[in-house]
C-alpha cells in the first residue's frame, strides 16, 4: 500500500501542480530576457565564441554505428532506386570487385546522381570503405545538408578553393588509414555531359602516397539528374571502370594527372585496348573469388 | 406501287450514325427508309422502258447509305427521295429478261454530243449527271426520277438494258451488276502472270474480284483474305489459290511472297509483299492493311465502296504506291466490249446461284437489312428481295 | 545406393498415375495390368565436382593433360553446349560454367592471350546475354562478354570454312575461328545418350550444309534408335564428319553428364513414384493441379520456365573424343536404363512443358510433335517399346501459339507445310530447301534469337521413324484443329483414346506408360 493520499506526498496532485508551476516561470523568464532584434547592450558589443569552431572533417561518418546505418540505406534504398531508375549497365567491374589497398577512384562528373552510382557499381566490399570528396563551399555551407549526404554516402568536405595544403593533407591521412577515396578531379558539374579538364590535385595525392588510380566513367547521369533540376528522372546509364594506374617511378604529380585524364577519356570513347582495360588474363586474375586477400585493415587516423 | 423509299433527313442521319449501324435502329420507323405506296415513275422520254424487278440485292453501298456511313462527297450527287436497289434483274413489259446497267450517263440522259469520258466508254465518270430529263443522281437507285429495284417498278433508258440469257437464273442475273464492277477492277488492277494477287475481303464484292482476277488476268498466285469459313470456301471455288484469316495476313503474305516481316507498333511491316491487292471492303482497318501488304512500287486497287476512313499514307508515300480506284463499268479498252456483256458471258461459267440468298420479300425489309448487316456470321453472301411475287400480281 | 529404374503392373491398389501434359498435369487410372515404366531413382552425383574436373583435365584419356597442350602465343577456342541441354536448365552453377572456369584458369596460368569463347547453338537460336551467363557463370562472362565470348553464327558465310568431304561425300563446315585455332576445348553436357561425342563439334560448329547430310528423313528411319549411338545412321555420320574435323583441328575435348534429378524441392512429387507420395507430395500436387487448371498459360509457363533442376554431376571426362565418350555413355546408361520385357501394342506418354527447343519459350504443336514422338518415344535400345502397327497415345493441349520471336518458320511450318501434307518425304523433298533459304529467317536467325529457318523441318524429321512405326497416334486433350492438322487423332479423355486405339490393335490390348520425364532409356528385349 502506498503511503499518503493522492493529494499528497511526492507525487501528489499539489507538488505535480507546483513543479508544473515551476517550469511556466521559467518559459516566461527565458522569453523576457532574451531579445531577437534589439540593440546589444552598449557595455558587449563585441561577439565572439568562446570556443572556436574546428573545422570539422566528420569522423563520425565513419564510424560505427553510422557504417552499418550506411550499409543498410545504401542496400535497402540506393540501391534499388539506381536500378529502377538507370538500369545501370557496369563494364569492368572486376576492377573494382576487391582492392588489396586503399586506391583513388576517379570519375568525370555531370550530375548529382554520379555519387550514388558510382557506389553501387563498386559492389560492397570496396563502397564499405570509400569516402567520397563533396565540395565544402556547396554541400558544408549548410550544415544540416552536409549531415545527411556524410550519413548517406560517406562524403567529407573537400575545399575547392584556399587550404590546399590542409585537404591534401587530410585526404592523404584517410588514404593511409585504409579508405579509399572517390573524386571528381573536373571540380564542378560538368554542364553538358562532356568532360572537362582536371585539377592536378589527384595527381599530387597519388604520387605523394604512392596510390593506384582507378579511372571511371559515367555516361547518362546527366539525363537522370542535370545541372539545374531537382527532380531524377529514369535513363539508362553505363558505367566503365579501367585498370587501375600506378605512377611511374620518377613520374612527376602533373604528368600522372595527365595520364589519368586520357584514361577516362579513352574510357569515354569506349575504347577497349589491353592498356586501359586490361588483357583478359589480367582481368581474369582481379575477379578471383577464390585467392585469399589479405584485407586492409582501417588504422584509427592519425591524431592531429 | 409498293415501294422501299430513301428519303433525306437531318436529324434521321444523325440518329442512325450514332446507333453505329444496328439494325433494329437502321429500320426503325424513325429511319431514312420506309416501305410505303409511291407514285410510279414517268417514262422520261422516247426510248425509255419500264422495268419490273424480279430479284433485287442489298448492296454495301445500299447499307452503308441507310446507316450513315456514307460519304458526303456522294451527297450533292443523289437526288432525293429515291428507290434503292441497282442490282437487280428484271423483266420488261413484253416479258425480256434484262438487266439494268445502272450508271446514268450521257446516252441514258440524251445528251448529244456525249461529253469526252462517255465518248471513251468510261460511263462511270460522265461530267453531265445533272443534266437532262431526270434528277441528278450516278445511278440507278440514287435518283429521285427513274425508281429503283427495291420498288415494284422503274424506268430504265434503252441504252440500260442487256438481255438476260435463258441459262441464267434470276439470282445470278443479278449478280452481272457487282461482276462487272470486279472486271472492270480487275481490268485496271491489270495483273500478269508474274504477279501475287491479294484480294483483301471476301464479302460479294471480294469473291466475285477473286472471280474475275482469276478469269481475265490470271496471276502466278491469287490470295484471299476471308474472314468467315464459308467465305473462305468460296473463294477457293471461285479460284483462289490461298485463303488466309484477317489475322494471319501478314504472315501468310510474307511467306508467299518471300518478303520480310518487321514487328511493328499496331500493324506489322513488310518488306516486299503483293504486287497487286485489290482491296474489296472498304473499311479503314482493311485498308490500311492492303497499302502495307503491297510491295513497294506496287498497285492498290480500291473495289468497295470506301466512306470517311482514317488511313495511314505513310506506306502510299514510302512505298510509292500507285492507288486507284474501281468504281464502273463501260466498255473496256483492253478488251473493247462492254464490261455488262463481259460479266454476262463470264457468270454462265461460274454458278454463281451459290451466293445469292437468302431471298425476302419487300415486305420484310426489316429482317432483310438486319440479315444483311449480318451477312458474314449469317454465312450469306449477298441478301436479295424477291419480288417475283410483286409483279405477277 | 538410388533404387534402378521399375516396371510395374498395375492392380487394385496402384494409385492413380500422373501424366505430363503441357504446363500441367492430368492423373489417370490405367486399366488393369498395363504397366507402367518409371525411371531409376537420381544416383549419388560426386561429392566435389570441381575437384573431380581438375582430376579429369590433368589426367586426360590418351590425350595429354591440358595443362602441356597450352602455351603463350597460341590461340585456343573454348566452345560449349547451347541451352538445349539439359531440360529443365540446370541451377547455377551449371557443370559447364565450371568445367569452362578451371580451362580458362589454366589458360590464364599459361599465359594464353588469344582465347575466344563460342557457345555451339549450331541451327538453333542465338541466346541472349543472360542465358549465356547462366550457363558459363558470372566470372566468365564479365571477362568475355562479348568480344571474345558470342554465339556460332551459321549463316555467316565469312565465319565458316569447308574442311572438306567424308567418303560418303557428306561436306563438313566448321566455324572459321575454330578451324584456325591451335587448340579447340569442347565442353559439353551429356543428358541423353544421343548428345556428345563427335555430334558435338560436327553439328554444333557446323552450319546448314553440313548438318543437312545427315538430318535428313533417310537418317532417321535408319537409326533405331538415335538414343543409341551404334545403331544409329545419324551418328555414324556424325563420327565421319567429326573424324575429318579432328583430323584438320586439335581438339580436346570434355564430356560431363549429370544425374536426372530433374525437379526442384518445390516439384518433388514429379521426380517420385506415385506409390511413394506422402502426403504432402499429394497435397502439392492436388495444389498444383488445381493452380494449372486454372491459371492462364502466360503465367503458367512464367512459373515452370522458372524452374531450374538440381542435377549432380555424375561424371567428368577429358581427352580424345571416342574414350571419353564412351565413359560418358557409361555414366548416362547407368542412370538412364530401364529393362522392359517385350513390346507392347499400346504406348502412353504425357508431354512436359519443355522440350529441348523451347527453353524460355512456347511449346507449338510442332514441337510438341519433335518432343513426344521424337525425343520422348526414342528412348529406347534395342527396339521401341510399342510393337511396329501400335498406337502411341500422348497428351498434350496442343494450342496455336507459337513464339513470334523464337519460331517465325515454326509458324509458316505449320500453316503451309502441314497445311498440304505431314509426309517427312514429301515435306523434305518439296519445301525444306525454300525454309532454308528464306531471306527472313535468316536475318531473325542472325540478328535475332530465331531458330534457323530449316530447324522446324528437323524436329519433324525426328518424329518420321514413329509416323512410320506406328499405326495411330492419338492426342488426349489437344485442340482438335491443331490435333487434326499434325495427321493425329484426337480424344477426350484417355479412356476414349484407348478405345480408339483398339478399332487399330485389336481387342484387349497390352498397355505400356512411359512414365518420363525424368528421362530414361527402355532396353527392350
């Protein structure tokens, strides 16, 4: 038997209405004392933060419980979607089946929808552990934005434009510590579909980490997705993924750059020579299922 | 005189042509026909005649007019009211068996000289169909003055009339009429013996086309596309060599003409194909059909009557298709006799008692449309009134 | 240890007994003491077929191993059995695709660049992406697909060459990049006894001119039967031509066969005899009867042409041709053989949903045909199990409809062909040359997936040895037009038809039900 009356004692109906009490006073306090839209008082005239924003590179993407929330819309909701919408038809996936170590994947961009499918061509032993570059002044200018595409599709913000220095440095740091990294070396959208000249940065980040470069092409997202609309509409897509390049002993950041824009520009002419694609043995050697792989470990990332 | 007449009704048009040709409405006494006491047809002038019919048959045309699914081009060249029926035998006074040339050219209105088509024999196309004692009308059964054979009597100029040989029954008799529209087709189809030959229909038009094809310009194969089995029976009697279903026509036209068959969106292609199809329907589906079955740079030849049809000209104009039309009779330049006389001699050989039937009296026409606009399911061919009774009382 | 094949006399208490007929089933009870011939039980399939192929290909039969015959430089031909075999299509991974993977291993351990893949369709229809995937597997086709892995194409004149005439004067064609190759691996699938051997690169790399000198309606009433290679004129011919080819090209060739383990879980009533049904056998078959009685045949075929069989793989032999077919016959007979005693004067047989011409396609009356009275009522050694003047009755809905896409000259076949006549002679003599040579058919055959115009002739040259065998035959449940058209009696029910039968055989007749698929092989003395 409970001790007291219903009207009394801890939770009795007088002390519920005086908490209850409690909690109107303070609403009303807040809304008195802060003001939106008024002059700051003269004597704090200065705003500040007192502790400064760091420039946030979203560890939390990558790590759990956020991957197998990944995991699980990539293959219940991308995935279908990509289908149904582009019936993608995926060339050389064998290149892309399992990698022994974190490469650098590199795509010519048109539309919106590149990410996306270029993920569900990988297969999911290699999308598990790519990030993909997002631009910082598009997708990070607004920050709820930026949440929902990291938790989507694994992205972190990838400057454009100033701070070189720290995104070379921040994408050799993901590079070591076992993901790969997806990037659209062309900067921007492409505005009609073809492809547009790179930027060198790639080159510099795979001759610095000495890292094979997987060159892809899509063709056809810009009809599903174009600069300017919101709204995907199905087109059949194709996507080509050639063998990967290493850079020459002695190559120089630039000339590699270069070498890796003809290989997705040949991809996108369809050219199928044993130099891009790979002989068929070769082929034949990176889809075995069979051979045991060691599997790359993913380092916990360097402090900084 | 007992007579079935046609009178001109804007609003009995438009009931009839949105019943979509049912009988029960096409005869109803809201329609454009009524059986009734009319007045007899003066004879317009010497050489006229009067005509008792003994046997009259229901044409395509003939229903297509009572179910408004005529064309208006030929409106302005009917006179109203008129007695159907240009497909008749008859009887003259004097008891000669005739039958009645319908078309109502520059010899039958009296005109001198006769103007360049009726001067060449082709009567079908004669510039002077408005002119003389009578009304405006093409033919016999279209015109206000000269009655029509769905009556107890009209009036046909001497220049109408061949006499019936006494071998030929009156049913067959009057046949001569839609026989020598498919000669005279036939004629202008103009197949060699080189040629595959697809007549597109097998109603009476298409089965005495069949006949006709096969008598006077015999082809290396003469295909038929019948719809009903006892269609298809006799169009092999009367000479086809392949009788193929409405379905199948693309398919068994590609193999007999060794052509190639592309899928297509509604109708298949064909590459390759008849060299000649006479088309004997007159409907759109049907038409549509005899200009993708015929070969590029062949002929269609059009023998039914066609109303308003919405036909693709896309293969006319891929193809280059030479389209032509058949509508009568005259004397032939190919042979230089008079088609009536051609499809006199012709019918003696081909029996054609077979597709007459069966016969209703005048007063019964309401039984007689409703069982020609059935003619296929019914398993006839060409509905008659018999009005052998009409006369000799 | 797999119980062997049975005959059994019906009595009193023999349920009643299931016959095939089209996408669906009928149950009959046949009369008292007919008998009713059920197939052997699936034999136990070896326990790790990847590892059984890796033995065959290192220690061939009086060839070298594989392994030696490659080198870098050469150019070696990988070609394969079509979707013809076996039926139903096997489940993934078909014994091909991995017999396929461990040559294409080696040739890539060898370093041989030049290797091309050619599926042997001969005159049959050209697969699709996806069937050809199915059968050599995934990794095999992301490799090849397409340059270097497509169908035979015989038609082609610029992909064929004439290695010459037999002494019997038969010509034999062969694809050119076979004929040019330094070594040819030829995978096949063995279902029945009348597949492999030298049939198999002879006709399935052959083209109409070749195969011609022996599916001729003379061969087949030669050979009694097909199913059994020695009294065979087709395959002597076969071997002839196949002499010639082994003589022009190195040839390596390997047999697989497979048990008849022919149903999946879901149709397991099917692979069992009706004394054995549970009764949860029973239920799923009451079930399905009632579905397929039902159901329309669009959604009917959809769901059997789904089905894929579960076969093992029953053995696994490389080397030169004539040894390793002889093993391989060996397999099949072992699980294949059924002893009958005597002929019967009454045969009856239901006929499946498939046929080895209709793989994801329509069964046409044609075929229905080529599959009861060729294929089915074949199997046998010795001589057929009805007497010479007997009566074969099948059932079969025999409807008009045919696969516009599949079988274009299967259409004018029968609208034209057996429209004037079903005589094998007189149909050969007077229309099969215009089939073959029909402009369209070629194109369908090149650039579609249409079996050649003359395929339809061969499946009814198959049937000639029965029309001229038997006395009758009757259609239980066909279409009466179509059943008419073929030269076939038609009936209602089966009782009917066997009353029919015995205004032909006489009074109180012997009655014999093949009880197949799965298939088997009568031995009859």
């Amino acid at each position: 038997m409970p001790a007291g009356t219903w009207y009394s004692g801890e939770w009795g109906i007088s002390s519920l209405a005086s908490r209850l009490l409690g909690v109107v006073a303070d609403a009303r306090l807040m809304r008195r004392g802060f003001h939106s839209g008024t002059p700051r008082p003269a004597t704090w005239a200065e705003r500040s933060t007192a502790v400064p924003d760091r420039p946030s590179d979203l560890a939390w993407a990558r790590m759990e419980p956020v991957r197998s929330i990944r995991y699980g819309i990539q293959k219940g909701l991308s995935a279908p979607f990509a289908e149904v919408m582009t019936h993608p038809q995926i060339e050389g996936s064998e290149w892309v089946q399992q990698l022994d170590r974190p490469a650098i994947l590199v795509a010519n961009h048109s539309s919106h929808a590149d990410t996306p499918l270029l993920l569900h061509a990988l297969g999911d032993r290699v999308r598990e552990r790519t990030v993909v570059a997002a631009a910082a002044d598009y997708f990070y200018r607004r920050p709820w934005l930026g949440r929902v595409v990291s938790l989507w599709l694994n992205t972190f913000p990838f400057a454009r434009s100033g701070g070189a220095q720290e995104v070379m440095h921040r994408s050799s740091v993901l590079l070591k510590s076992g993901w790969n990294l997806l990037v659209f070396p062309e900067g921007t959208r492409s505005p009609d579909g073809r492809l547009q000249p790179f930027k060198p940065g790639v080159g510099h980040l795979a001759v610095e980490n000495r890292t094979p470069v997987i060159p892809m092409h899509v063709r056809g997202s810009q009809r599903v997705l174009p600069k300017g609309r919101n709204v995907p509409l199905p087109a059949p897509v194709r996507i080509r993924v050639g063998k990967p390049l290493s850079p020459g002993a002695g190559e120089t950041s630039r000339d590699f750059a270069d070498r890796v824009e003809q290989a997705v520009q040949a991809l996108a002419k369809g050219s199928t020579s044993p130099e891009l694609t790979g002989s068929w043995i070769e082929r034949w050697k990176a889809s075995d299922k069979r051979a045991p792989r060691p599997r790359a470990r993913l380092a916990p990332e360097a402090p900084e | 005189m007992l007579a079935l007449e046609f009178s001109r009704s804007i609003p009995s048009y438009l009931l009839m042509r949105a019943a979509g040709g049912r009988a029960e409405v096409a005869t109803s006494d809201l329609s454009l026909l009524h059986l009734g006491d009319v007045d007899v047809p003066e004879l317009p002038g010497p050489g006229w005649r009067q005509v008792r019919p003994l046997v009259s048959g229901v044409c395509g045309s003939d229903l297509a007019a009572l179910t408004g699914h005529a064309s208006f081009y030929l409106e302005p060249l009917t006179s109203y009211p008129f007695i159907p029926g240009h497909e008749l035998s008859g009887r003259l006074e004097d008891g000669t068996r005739v039958v009645v040339q319908p078309v109502l050219g520059c010899a039958v209105r009296g005109i001198e000289p006769p103007c360049r088509f009726c001067a060449e024999g082709r009567i079908g196309l004669c510039l002077n169909v408005t002119e003389g004692p009578i009304d405006v009308g093409l033919q016999t059964g279209y015109c206000a003055g000269t009655g029509g054979g769905w009556g107890e009597l009209l009036v046909a100029h001497e220049s109408q009339l061949y006499e019936v040989p006494e071998a030929l029954s009156d049913e067959a008799a009057m046949l001569t009429e839609p026989l020598a529209c498919s000669i005279h087709a036939a004629l202008r189809g103009a197949a060699t013996k080189d040629d595959v030959v697809l007549v597109a229909g097998a109603g009476a038009i298409g089965l005495l086309t069949v006949a006709a094809v096969k008598l006077y310009t015999p082809p290396r194969q003469l295909i038929c596309i019948a719809k009903y089995p006892h269609q298809a029976e006799l169009a092999r009697s009367l000479g086809a060599d392949l009788v193929v279903a409405p379905a199948q026509a693309y398919q068994r036209v590609r193999f007999a003409t060794g052509a190639r068959r592309l899928e297509g969106i509604e109708r298949d292609v064909l590459l390759g194909g008849a060299d000649i199809t006479f088309e004997a329907t007159g409907n759109a589906g049907s038409l549509s059909d005899a200009v993708r079955l015929t070969r590029g740079g062949g002929r269609v030849v059009a023998v039914g009557m066609p109303g308003e049809a919405k036909v693709d000209w896309a293969p006319i104009w891929q193809r280059e298709l030479e389209v032509t039309g058949a509508y009568a009779y005259g004397v032939e330049k190919s042979t230089g006799k008079r088609t009536f006389e051609m499809a006199l001699e012709a019918s003696a050989s081909l029996n054609l008692d077979r597709l007459v039937g069966p016969l209703f009296p005048l007063t019964e026409y309401k039984e007689a449309i409703a069982y020609a606009l059935a003619a296929g399911r019914m398993s006839a061919v060409r509905v008659a009134f018999d009005l052998r009774g009409l006369s000799d009382g | 240890m797999a119980r062997p094949g049975a005959v059994i006399e019906v009595d009193r208490n023999t349920p009643p007994t299931l016959f095939h007929y089209g996408e669906g089933f009928r149950l009959e009870r046949l009369p008292l003491g007919s008998r009713i011939v059920y197939p052997p039980d699936p034999i136990d399939p070896i326990g790790h077929p990847e590892r059984a192929i890796r033995r065959a290909l290192s220690n061939p039969l009086e060839d070298d191993p594989l392994k030696e015959l490659l080198r870098p430089g050469m150019k070696l031909t990988i070609a394969f059995d079509d979707l013809s075999l076996p039926l139903p299509p096997m489940a993934a991974p078909d014994v091909r695709g991995l017999v396929i993977e461990e040559v294409v291993d080696a040739a890539a351990r060898a370093g041989v660049e030049d290797v091309e893949l050619i599926a042997a369709i001969s005159l049959h229809r050209k697969m699709t992406a996806d069937e050809i995937r199915h059968i050599v597997g995934d990794r095999v086709f992301t490799t090849f697909w397409p340059d270097r892995l497509y169908n035979h194409d015989a038609e082609d004149p610029s992909q064929n060459v004439l290695i010459g005439r037999t002494n019997q004067g038969e010509e034999v064609w062969l694809n050119r990049r076979a004929s040019e190759s330094d070594l040819v691996v030829y995978v096949n699938l063995t279902l029945v006894p009348m597949d492999g051997g030298h049939k198999s690169l002879a006709t399935g790399l052959g083209c109409y001119r070749s195969v011609k000198a022996h599916h001729t309606v003379d061969t087949l009433l030669q050979s009694r039967s097909y199913m059994h290679p020695p009294d065979s004129a087709l395959h002597a011919s076969c071997v002839r031509q196949g002499e010639l080819i082994e003589d022009a090209v190195r040839v390596f060739h390997i047999e697989t066969s497979v048990n008849n383990h022919s149903f999946p879980a879901v149709a397991n009533f099917l692979q069992k005899r009706e004394t054995d049904w549970t009764t949860g056998d029973q239920a799923a078959f009451f079930a399905l009867k009632q579905v397929t009685d039902l159901a329309p045949p669009d959604v009917k075929r959809a769901a059997f042409h789904s089905m894929l069989a579960p076969y093992g793989m029953t053995g696994v032999n490389a080397g030169q041709v004539d040894k390793v077919h002889d093993k391989t016959l060996e397999n099949v007979r072992r699980q294949m053989m059924v002893p009958v005693e005597g002929q019967t004067d009454i045969v009856t047989l239901g006929v499946p949903y498939l046929g080895p011409y209709n793989v994801n396609s329509i069964m046409n009356p044609v075929l229905v045909v080529c599959t009861g009275l060729g294929y089915l009522f074949n199997l046998y050694k010795n001589k057929p199990v009805v007497r010479e003047g007997g009566v074969v009755i099948i059932e079969h809905p025999c409807r008009y409809e045919f696969n516009a896409v599949h079988h274009p000259s299967y259409v004018d076949f029968y609208d034209e062909v057996l429209a004037d006549t079903t005589d094998p002679h007189e149909i050969e003599s007077r229309y099969e040359k215009r089939f073959a040579e029909d402009a369209w058919y070629r194109q369908m055959y090149q650039q579609s997936h249409a079996y050649h115009g003359v395929h339809p002739f061969y499946a009814w040259y198959w049937a000639a040895f029965t029309l001229q065998h038997c006395g009758d035959v009757i259609v239980v449940g066909g279409d009466r037009a179509t059943v008419h058209r073929l030269g076939f009696k038609s009936a209602t029910t089966l009782e009917d038809a066997l009353e029919m039968a015995e205004q032909t055989v006489g009074r109180w007749p012997s009655i014999t039900h093949l009880r197949t698929p799965p298939l088997m092989l009568c031995e009859v003395d």
